[in-house]
C-alpha cells in the first residue's frame, strides 16, 4: 500500500473543507448492527451525528451477508437485549415476517430463541430507523483515512462518488467490523490465534422454491433443527454431504417458501487481503451449486429449491480486536462476570468457526460445553469499547477488546447492537460538556442509567468482580 506523505494528507485536508458540511458532533464508520445502534443513539441523544457506510443499505453481515438469522435476545429468563437491538426486531416483525417456526403467541421462534431476517426488510426497517433518529446518512461512501493529534482523532477522509473528502467530528464510534477506522488511528490491535489464522468465512445463500408444509412435516416428524443435522447425517453417510463442511451453520424459512442459509466454509481466509478475499469470494460461489445440490437431494420440501441470491458480499466472522482498556477474557466467560461499568450483557456460547476444516469438531465441542445455564449471563465493560492510547475514539461491534476465545460470543449481532448503543450514547454525554471529555473519561454510573433508561438491560443485583 502506497504510504502517503503528511504533506499530501494535508493538502487534500484543505482541499476537502468547504464542499459539503464538515464537521459533525459524531462520526459512525460502518453501519451494521453496532453502526447503526450507535449513529441512532448518538442522534436521539441530541448529537450532529453523521453515519458513514460503504455500500448502499444498513446492515452489515444481516444484509451485505446474507446471515440468515438474529441470535439469542435472551439468555431464556431475562430479555439481555433490550434497547435499540429490540427495537429492531419488534420493527421487523411488523412486517415481512412469516417464518413458520415463528409462534406469535409466545414470541418464540420454535424452541429457539433465534430470529429470521428477511434482508430487504431489514434494510428498509434500518432506513426508517436511522433516519428517524435524525442520523445523517452516507452510503457508497468508505472512511479511507484518519487525521489525528495526540490520541485525538481531528479528521476522517472518506471516498465516494465526490472523490475525497475529509469531515471533523469531536467524537468517532468505529463500526466497520474490522476495526479500520481504530488501526488507520494507530489504536492497537491483534489478530486471529497464535498462528495468526481467523474463522473461516461463509457466502450465505437464500433459496426459493420450498414447500412449507412438506418440510415442516418432515421438521416435526424427524425432531430436524436450524442445522438440519438429520439430513446431514444422512448425507455424511452415503458421501454425498459437500466437502470440508461438518455441518450447516444454520437455516432459517423467511417468508413464502424462502429460507437463507449460513452454509459452506471458506478456510485459510485473510479478511485483510483484498486479494485473498477475491480468490475466497470466488471460491465460495463455485461451491454453491454444490450446497443446493445436497438440498435437493437430502431434505423433504426442497427437492426443487432454487438458488435465489447470494452474500453480497462474504460473511466474515474474525478479523482484528482492538486493544482496549480492560480485554474481556474467556475465564470472564467462565465466571459470568460482571463489572461497575457494565454496559451490555450476553450469553451466547463460545462459537469459533475452524480457521481449517481440521478445527471444526473441536470448536463444536467447545460451542456446545459452554452453553450457560438458563438465567446466567456475562457483562461487557465500557473499557473494552476503549482504544487503549485514543481520546475520542469508541470501537462497538465484533472489534471490541476481547480475546480470541470470547469474541466466539461478543461477536454476535445481538451483543454488536449493544455495544454501539453504548458507544453512541457515551459520546452523547462527552458532547455535553462540548465535545472536551475524553470518552474514557465519561462517568459510567451515569451511562448506565442512561442506557437503562434507553430499556438496555442492566444488571445491579450480584457481587461485582472487577
Ligand atoms: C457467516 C456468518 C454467520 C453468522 N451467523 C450469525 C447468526 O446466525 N446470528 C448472529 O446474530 N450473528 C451471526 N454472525 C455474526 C454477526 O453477523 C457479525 O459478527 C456482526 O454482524 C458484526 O457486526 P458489526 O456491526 O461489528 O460489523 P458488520 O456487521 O461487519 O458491519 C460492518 C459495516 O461496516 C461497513 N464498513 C466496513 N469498512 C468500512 C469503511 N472503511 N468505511 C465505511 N464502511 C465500512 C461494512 O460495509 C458493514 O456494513 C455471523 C457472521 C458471519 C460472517
């Protein structure tokens, strides 16, 4: 990558200021779930905030990946995931929602407590949210580059149709997933396990064509589930199920016959490398025929099931952590453990997709042995939304300071709207004293009951381990 002189950031610094509006009280790099749970936070608090996404629509992984379903909201007592990422999902439920596990009467989605998303709705939904926020929107538009002084971040510059442009905020939420915005500043970071290898990568898939009632017969006659392990036994049997491949990551009936699917592995992945990720989207793709191939043949109703859409772009599960103040760690899983400046809570078990097929069994043994019990859960520190060495910088999403084994849970998009609703509202309260308060210096008794006056759940009944 070509290295650019300080003088030539400068000069198109300058070059940038006077074409549009420049300076905002909050800038959100990335709209996915923890994009858009903060750019709507920052907003509904009171805050100029811009929301800057490099493709055309919301989402991130849900829709720009195709990933079939929302994960647990629940820990099956307490309803962990209140707030924005609720609001979310009670918005989409309004419409477009007819999955047949879906029970209305109880809100419960067949034994499970995972929710179907129709990506098209979910796009609009997230439109209708953001919008209504008062969040400014940029689509087709990436963050390319950062300006910063002492820790501060001054500038982001962004490309898009215009060419590029530099915009001022006084505080910046880093969505992209990836942590880019975190790493251009110079936060720390690390990457993958000791052999600096990451989750393989999935291209999820919608198929159309099944017949419902065919394959609710067959889901309820054979006790089938969002893995359809019945059928896949079966093909692992006769050899046919698609190789490399252990299991179905999950399958959920959207509406009408459609069901997306998390299918299908891509190994070896280095999210980083445009390059890499060339060769792995094309790969993924070449194997598609392959998965309805085995659908066809293997699970009752979707004997003429038809490829509809695919990604667009590749799921990808794991890239960089930043290092932030507290790095929440796998014995914090171990212990439930919660803090004073706990600002979300969840309980999903460990889920660590083999870097190589060879991982799999393991991490699926691991997936499954780290279930908590029904009522447990673990809290997620505000610190670890801090950069270590950054003043105005707040990470949310799969990013956040965690180790390699407990990003297996924070990684989920449930946990990602919680974290960006927390780091949109810590910048709204550093915007109260005029944008001066360093956010880890905001007082996280006072983000809590604001979070909690924002119905985000927030536990204060046990003993605090901090
Ligand atoms: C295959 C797969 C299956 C999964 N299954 C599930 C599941 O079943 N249930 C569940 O809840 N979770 C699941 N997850 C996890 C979950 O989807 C992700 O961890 C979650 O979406 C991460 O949210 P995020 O906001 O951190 O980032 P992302 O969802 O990755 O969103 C990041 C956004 O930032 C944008 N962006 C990136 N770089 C830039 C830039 N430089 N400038 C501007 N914009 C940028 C991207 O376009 C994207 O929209 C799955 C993930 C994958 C990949």
């Amino acid at each position: 990558m070509l290295q650019k002189t300080m003088e030539e950031k400068e000069k198109s610094y300058y070059k940038g200021k006077g074409n549009m509006q420049n300076q905002y009280d909050v800038i959100v790099a990335g709209g996915g779930p923890s994009g858009v749970a903060a750019a709507i936070a920052a907003a509904r608090n009171g805050c100029n905030t811009l929301i800057i996404e490099r493709e055309a629509f919301f989402g991130g992984m849900a829709t720009l990946a195709c990933v079939p379903a929302f994960g647990p909201y629940t820990n099956g007592v307490q309803d962990l995931i209140g707030g924005i990422g609720r609001e979310i999902l009670e918005e989409l439920k309004k419409g477009g929602y007819e999955s047949p596990f879906y029970d209305r009467k109880s809100d419960r989605i067949e034994g499970i407590d995972w929710y179907p998303i129709d990506p098209e709705h979910l796009k609009r939904v997230l439109d209708y949210l953001v919008i209504k926020s008062g969040s400014k929107v940029l689509f087709h538009t990436a963050v390319t580059d950062v300006k910063t002084h002492n820790g501060t971040i001054e500038a982001v510059q962004i490309f898009g149709k215009a060419g590029f442009q530099w915009l001022e905020a006084k505080y910046f939420i880093d969505c992209t997933g990836d942590g880019d915005l975190a790493a251009m500043a110079g936060a720390p970071w690390e990457y993958g396990d000791a052999q600096g290898r990451v989750q393989a990568g999935t291209l999820c898939f919608r198929a159309a064509g099944i017949d419902v009632e065919q394959f609710m017969d067959y889901v309820r006659r054979e006790g089938e589930d969002g893995n359809l392990s019945v059928a896949s036994e079966k093909a692992k049997k006769d050899g046919h199920f698609p190789a490399g491949e252990t299991k179905i990551g999950g399958m959920a009936l959207q509406e009408n016959g459609i069901a997306g699917l998390n299918f299908g592995h891509v190994y070896n992945l280095k999210p980083l490398d445009p390059w890499d990720l060339s060769r792995a989207e094309m790969e993924a793709r070449k194997r598609l025929p392959e998965m309805i191939g085995f659908l066809r043949e293997y699970v009752p109703g979707m004997g003429h099931c038809v490829l509809v859409s695919s990604g667009p772009y590749l799921g990808i599960r794991e890239s960089r952590r930043i290092k932030g103040r507290y790095t929440l760690t796998k014995e914090d899983f171990k212990n439930r453990a919660d803090f004073p400046d706990a600002i979300a809570y969840y309980s999903y078990p460990i889920d660590i997709h083999g870097a190589v097929p060879e991982e799999n069994q393991g991490n699926e043994k691991m997936y499954h042995n780290s279930k908590y019990k029904n009522g447990e859960c673990y809290g997620v520190p505000y610190r670890c939304l801090i950069p270590v060495g950054m003043k105005n910088l707040a990470v949310a999403g799969r990013s956040i300071s965690s180790d390699r084994t407990m990003m297996g849970s924070v990684r989920i998009m449930c946990a990602c709207f919680a974290t960006g609703q927390a780091a949109g509202t810590a910048a709204a309260i550093g915007m109260r004293e005029g944008g001066s308060l360093e956010l880890g210096d905001v007082d996280t008794g006072l983000l809590r009951r604001r979070l909690e006056e924002q119905k985000v759940y927030i536990k204060n009944d046990i003993t605090l381990r901090y």
